[in-house]
C-alpha cells in the first residue's frame, strides 16, 4: 500500500459526467461518432493529427472507392447535413476518395456543432488514465482518462474525458516489406526508392514511375489498383515496366473475386489477370523478402523463393503490404486483442483472414468492441486490427452502438443490424465458387 492509496479521493464518477469524451481521428468514422454522440447530447472533442480533416484519405484520394455513395454516409450524419440543406451524392455511384472527402467529409466537420469540437493538428501520442498507469485497479472505471497531446509546433498537452473513441485508423502504420514483419533489413539504404501503398501513378506521383520499372508489393487490393494504374502509365509512357511479388502462390483476396455485390471490386481481379496473362505485369509469386541493398542505381530486394536465395533488381518499390495498428499510443491501456490479427478478441474471429474466407462481417457493436478498460473503444479500420476488407458501413454501425452504450440505452446498444453487399473476395481456401454462400 502506498501514500497515494491512502489519501482520500474525491468521488471521480460525478466528474466523470462533466467530462467530454474524446474522438481520435477525423476521418469518416471519427465524425460519424461525433455525429451520433452530438446527437445523444453528449459532449465531445475530435482530436485530429493532420492538418485537414481525413488526412489520411486525401494521401490516396485519387483511388475510387469499391463502394458506392448508398455504402458510404452515416445515417445520422447524413440527417445532420440535410438539416442544412445537403444533398446526397447518386446512390449507386462510386466517389473517389478525394470526391468522398469534398462532398460528405468536409462538409459534416463544417457543421458547427462538430466543428466546434474539432482540434486540427493534434496527435495523440499516449492515452491513460489520471494518475494510474495500467497496472492500477482500485478505482479505474470511475477515474477520468488522460489523452497526451502533442501539437505541429510541439505543445504537449493532457486532455481528461469520461471516455474514449480510437478512430484513428491505420493508413499512417504500414507492415513492413520484410514477409517476418519485422522492419525490412537494408530499408534504411534504399527508403528514396521506396513508395506507400497507393501512389498517385498517374497525376502527381507520375514522374517517380515513368519509364522505369516499379516493383509493387502486397496481395491486396491496394497493391491491384496501383499495378493498374501502372499499366496504364506503361501504355503512354516507354520504358516502364511493372512487376508483382507476392508471398503465397496466388494472390486469391484479389483474383477470386466470385459473386461479389460491390461490381467495382469484382472487375478489377479480373483486369490484374488479364494483365498478367497478356505479359504486361510480371508476377513474381512465393517471393518472401528478407532484406534489400542498392545495386548500382537499382535497388536489389533479396528473398527465398521455391527454396532458394534469390534477387530481384528493380527501380523503385511500392510498399502495398497492408496495414497494422499503432498500439504504441495504448500502452497504458488495458487492451484485450486478438494473438493473430490485433483486433478486438471478440471481433477477431469474425475477420481472421485465416478462417473467415469473407469480406463480409456479422454485425457487431460495443460487445464485440469492449475492452477491459471500461469506456475505450477501439472502431473503424483499427478495429480490424491487420485484417484487411473493411466497408465504412460497419464503422458506422459500430461507432452508432459504442454512442448507445455511452448514453446508458442498453436496447439501441445491443440491437446490432447491419446490411452489407455480399461478396465473393476470399482470403484462404477453396475459391473456386462463392465464399459467401
């Protein structure tokens, strides 16, 4: 026992409902939260990192979504907007992501009630709980959080709230190109050559890829719109030439598209095959990377396929691996996660791409989502921990069901109804006829 458990406490729990809740990130999810709890009249603070709200989907905001704009807008944000006179975008058509942003996301954080609310420029770099780090017990559910801030000109600050909403999603946390998941050996000498995930190929990021050969690296759907797009680039451009490595022996999530609802999804596995087959990508497959050095004016990616130590020389290297959460800032949080993929351990069978060959997801709402630590939550693409295939549309469904725990209606919390497209995008197994019969 020590000093500081024998000092009386003011009650914390009557504080606790004087204080706002904070939203990490002002992204779709971010702000679909924000809707929901501006709504049930509670008070909070979207805290941002990036200068302009969904910084992160501005960084590929050229990439058109697989989902069209019926997928893509929370109900209750969208009330909000049409209050003011908003009008929703054709139903059946896919934005891209910087056309999402311009027409849905910006607009819902101009809405003064969540404008208000918004710190742009502020990381989050540690949350916590006031004076207890997380191996304290005595008192933690009724004690207020604490959220590290730190702003671009350097300004640390601690915000308390009664609760916390993690919507800050994973873009900024990519896996790295070694296949052990370890940072990449040899990294550091070839990072000029280095590209992330979805690279403006035919706009800004043009020069960087024309007329010379680009090495992209992933399975996913990220690493298929890049390979595209450079395709396209090889059509005007002479002198550029693409290349696919990939762990497994297929790139299934991608080529096995089936019977999938959402039509864009399902074109492109097959425009990446026909590439393929046509000579205009060459895949190389089973190809684990274990380090990288630069040959000359190329950079060497060296690697074990079939059994042996090989070599591949290229030009410039596009990181499309996927993502994983950045668990750093949740130290002091009492989590309990997934041992294969990061996310909510009740969540995570539901999304395991080792056993769920689906890009659909049942329901799911604040049970699935809860932690130990009462009144965290984790939502959106985080919540997904490294699995891959999440729509806006679950994020949405889950940030309305945390707002509903938050607000003590226990009935709208539990009542979980989701629709989502179905879809033919398996991640292991048998692909042969639809995964999602």
């Amino acid at each position: 026992m020590t000093l500081l458990d024998l000092t009386p406490r003011v009650r914390e729990d009557a504080r606790l409902a004087t204080l706002p809740a904070v939203v990490i990130g002002a992204g779709p999810i971010g702000l679909a939260a924000a809707a929901h709890l501006q709504r049930r009249g509670i008070d909070f603070v979207i805290l941002e990192a990036g200068d302009r709200v969904a910084d992160s989907v501005r960084s590929w905001g050229h990439t058109r979504l697989f989902s069209p704009w019926r997928h893509l807008v929370d109900p209750v944000a969208r009330e909000l907007l049409e209050t003011r006179g908003w009008q929703h975008p054709a139903p059946e058509v896919a934005p891209t992501g910087g056309e999402l942003v311009e027409a849905y996301v910006a607009p819902l954080a101009e809405v003064p009630e969540i404008g208000a609310r918004l710190r742009l420029g502020t990381e989050v770099v540690a949350v916590s709980r006031e004076g207890m780090d997380r191996t304290r017990s005595r008192g933690r559910a009724s004690t207020p959080f604490v959220i590290r801030t730190r702003t671009a000109g350097g300004d640390i600050d601690e915000i308390p709230a009664r609760a916390v909403i993690d919507a800050s999603g994973t873009y900024r946390s990519p896996n790295p190109l070694s296949s052990n998941g370890l940072d990449l050996l040899g990294l550091a000498e070839i990072s000029d050559r280095v590209a992330p995930a979805l690279p403006d190929v035919l706009g800004a990021d043009r020069p960087r890829f024309a007329g010379r050969h680009t090495s992209v690296v992933g399975a996913g759907h990220s690493a298929a719109n890049t390979l595209l797009a450079l395709v396209a680039l090889a059509r005007e451009e002479p002198g550029t030439r693409v290349s696919w490595l990939i762990r497994g022996s297929a790139a299934v999530r991608v080529t096995s598209s089936g019977d999938d609802e959402l039509a864009d999804r399902a074109r492109l596995g097959g425009r990446v095959d026909r590439a393929v087959s046509d000579g205009l990508i060459e895949m190389v497959d089973g190809f684990e990377i274990i380090r990288a050095h630069r040959a000359g004016d190329q950079v060497s990616l060296v690697g074990h396929r079939r059994g042996e130590v090989v070599s591949h020389a290229t030009d410039v290297v596009v990181n499309a691996t996927g993502f994983r959460p950045d668990l750093d800032m949740l130290r002091e949080i009492r989590l309990e996660l997934d041992d294969i993929v990061e996310a909510p351990r009740r969540l995570a069978p539901l999304i395991d791409p080792n056993v769920h060959t689906c890009g659909t997801v049942e329901p799911h709402g604040y049970r699935e989502l809860a932690h130990p630590e009462s009144g965290f939550f984790i939502v959106g693409m985080k919540s997904y921990g490294r699995a891959p295939t999440f729509l806006l549309a679950t994020g949405y469904e889950q940030v309305r069901s945390v707002a509903a725990w938050l607000d003590g209606d226990m009935s709208a919390a539990s009542t979980v109804q989701l629709s989502l497209p179905a879809t033919g995008v398996c991640s292991t197994g048998d692909a042969s006829g639809g995964c999602c019969a």
